[in-house]
C-alpha cells in the first residue's frame, strides 16, 4: 500500500512529535540543520570524576496544570520524572538588593530590608498587582487592547515594582529584555499568570522535570522511529507545485507529497521560493530574541547572598558601564536545584550574562532563539489556521500560543489531525 511522503523541516519537539505521530501511516523524512537532534530539548553530559552529570540547558521544566499533551507523551512513552520547584530570586546591583520569594526567611535574606521602607511597598504593590490581575480578569474587556506597559501606567504602579519584580519575572519566563515585556498584551499576559499561579500565594501548579535529562524523551521517540531523520541536512529552499512539495538542501532534491515547517516562522518563511502574500503577511508578524546561553559553574552570576539561591535567579544592574543590558535578560538558572543533580559542583545556565562566566568555569556555549509576543503576533496567531494544508504545507511551533513546550507540542498534534492521526492521550470531541 502506498505510503503518502511528508517532509519535516526541525527536530524540536514539533518536528519529533510530528514524525513520530506520523510514521506508522506515512513516509515521513524529517530534516535537521544542527548535528543533535532536539532543538530546545538539549542536554549536555557534563563528566565529573568518574560519571556523566546530564544537565539540561533549554527545555527544564513542565507543570501539572499547563501541559497536558507533554504529560500525556510522557506517560505513553514511559518518561520518569520528578517534582521540581520554580522558585524566583532577584539581584541587583550583585547584592545591592537582593530576595527570594521562597518564603519569609528569603524575602527578608537582606535584613536591612526588614526596616527598609522601599522593600515593604515593593511587597505591598506586588500584592496590589495581584489584586488587580484577578480584577481585570473578570473584566477583561477594560484590558483587551492595552499593552503590559499601559496597564501598568493606567494603574500607577511604581517603577521599583516594575524594574524588581513584575518585568524581570516576565523577562526571565519569556527570555526577553525587560522592556520588550512592555510592548506584550497586557490580557495575555495577565491570563498566563493565572494559569500558571503567579497572582495566587496558594493553589500552585506542581512543577516537574525529566529524570535523567530532558533529552531522554528524545532518545525514546528516536528509538521508537527508526531512521527517519537526515541530521546535519538543513532545508535551504521549498518549492511548492498544485501535487507537491520539494525540499533542497546543499547536495539534493527531495519530491514530497506534503511539508511540515516545525521550526520558527519566520525561518519557515525564509524557505518558502514563492510564499504567498498571506504567508509573508501572518508569518512575517512573528520576531524572534536571541539569547546566549552559559552552561557554567561560576558561582559568580548566581545572588551573592546564597539564601536567594533560587531555580531561576534574575540579575539586574543599573551600573553605567553595563548601560546595554536592558537590550538582553541576564538569568541563571541552578540546575541543581531544578533537577535534582547527584554532582560535587554547582551547576548553572545563564542567558545574556552581562558580566561572563569566568573562561575557567565556561563548560559550553549556545544560542537559543525565543517568539517575541507583541500585539502583532498576537494578532497573527488565530489567523495561522488559514495558511495550514494550503499548497501542500502546514506551519506549526511554539509561536502558535505563549512560546513553550506545550504549545510547541500542541501545535504539532493539531497539525497531525488534519493527516488523521489523534494522540492517543487526547480525547476526542463529540
């Protein structure tokens, strides 16, 4: 019986999900530019005395409230995991001004701060955003076209509320430069909070994380497909006919019945010969951060005060001779903490550190790219539907929704419903 041909361009969670839910019932050839497979799902085996310790550097951790296809692909594929937690820690200055919001003890590790009239109403002002977060939910109409920044002026918060908790905390989520975080939809962003219990002291989503490493899903989807991929094979150019899609790289030509672009629109764009106008119009809404990534042990981009060691720690300066870094995020993630490492060492990854890792400390290097959620984007999402089956291609990732690895994920499963296959973890709709 005749297998219908799919190309896949992108090994991230999309394109393995994609090809995975695919092959039983097609041809699928999935294509990948870098020499690992995995895009975001990338850990390093980091060799310490006579072992490998698997640090994770993209994709970390999923929570129980927000990811029901990531948990449904784990509990099919067999993923152990563990729980993690998601604790928040903000530095300024190195040690000017420092906490966790870990507890009591670590808002006040500081404890000048106990009689520091400016800290008490950063408390109180976070405590009144939350306030007005649910307000405005339940009355999201007040809200709807305004950006983050202009909720934030029409409700008079103060630039110390702004610079030390709220845009960091957003900033560090998305992987974006604090002021970008002005210019995302104030109502998606307040939707997000509250999904993920960040305006709630109780009531809190159970994070959790890959046992092992993020990258052994991988290796189970890989193992479960055979060979489907060609590694090291980037797609340069789509040409696209009323039977077919042809997909070149730097030696061939490859003739398929269907293509998936599972990587970031705007390099989905970049590959399309002849994009129609509405292609260039939806996936041109759509920009991407870069961020350089650290995997390090140089103690010296985490807090100074080790009671605000946190799993994501936001480092911030207002030095002059760091006056740049508002264009980039500097966070350190403590790989420690977020996956439970049996190592002798600190282990930690930091996006844009504005001062570098000493070279001693420096294990590897990379460069992730992050969607960029402003009001165009927003704007673009609902309308990528429309592009999807048209000429023989359909578009899916993370740009699809908030930028994460359940929305990357979901966009592939809806993707493959339209080629007939339903996961079995998704209940089907009456």
């Amino acid at each position: 019986m005749y297998k219908k041909s799919v190309a896949i361009i992108g090994s991230g969670i999309t394109g393995l999900a994609s090809a995975w839910l695919l092959h039983p019932r097609y041809n699928v050839t999935l294509f990948e530019k870098n020499a690992y497979i995995g895009g975001h799902t990338h850990t390093i085996d980091v060799p310490e005395q006579d072992r490998q310790i698997p640090v994770d550097t993209g994709f970390i951790v999923y929570n129980d409230r927000n990811y029901p296809n990531l948990i449904g692909l784990f509990a099919q594929l067999g993923i152990p995991t563990r729980d993690t937690d998601m604790s928040f820690g903000f530095s300024l200055n190195q040690g000017e001004l420092e906490y966790s919001g870990s507890s009591l003890n670590t808002l006040f590790a500081q404890r000048k701060n106990l009689f520091s009239l400016s800290h008490w109403r950063l408390l109180k002002e976070i405590m009144r955003f939350n306030k007005v977060a649910h307000r405005l939910l339940e009355n999201p109409a007040a809200v709807t076209a305004m950006s983050l920044g202009e909720m934030l002026d029409a409700h008079q918060f103060s630039r110390d509320m702004r610079e030390h908790y709220l845009l960091p905390m957003g900033a560090a989520i998305w992987s974006c430069p604090v002021d970008t975080m002005l210019t995302f939809p104030a109502l998606s962003f307040l939707r997000f909070f509250a999904n993920h219990g960040l305006i709630d002291i109780q009531n809190r989503p159970q994070w959790r994380t890959v046992c092992g490493g993020s990258s052994v899903y991988v290796r189970k989807l890989l193992a479960e497909m055979g060979d489907k991929i060609q590694r090291q094979s980037g797609a340069i150019r789509v040409e696209r006919s009323d039977t077919q899609a042809s997909v070149f790289t730097d030696v061939a030509q490859h003739d398929f019945d269907a293509v998936i672009f599972a990587c970031h629109a705007d390099e989905a764009l970049a590959l399309l010969a002849q994009p129609t106008a509405e292609e260039q119009r939806i996936l041109g809404c759509f920009r991407y951060e870069k961020n350089q990534t650290y995997l390090h042990t140089d103690a010296n981009l985490m807090p100074v005060n080790r009671k605000v060691w946190s799993s994501w720690n936001y480092l911030a300066t207002s030095q002059p001779e760091h006056a740049n870094a508002r264009q980039q995020m500097t966070a350190t993630y403590w790989m420690n903490n977020l996956q439970g490492l049996n190592a002798s060492k600190d282990y930690f990854v930091t996006l844009n550190p504005y001062v570098l890792p000493r070279d001693e400390h420096i294990i590897t290097t990379m460069t992730y790219e992050h969607p960029i959620f402003n009001q165009a984007a927003m704007d673009a999402q609902p309308q990528l539907a429309s592009l999807q089956g048209q000429h023989q291609s359909w578009f899916c990732g993370s740009y699809h929704r908030y930028g994460f690895h359940e929305d990357a994920l979901a966009s592939a499963v809806t993707v493959c419903r339209d080629f007939g296959i339903t996961p079995v973890w998704v209940k089907e709709t009456p």
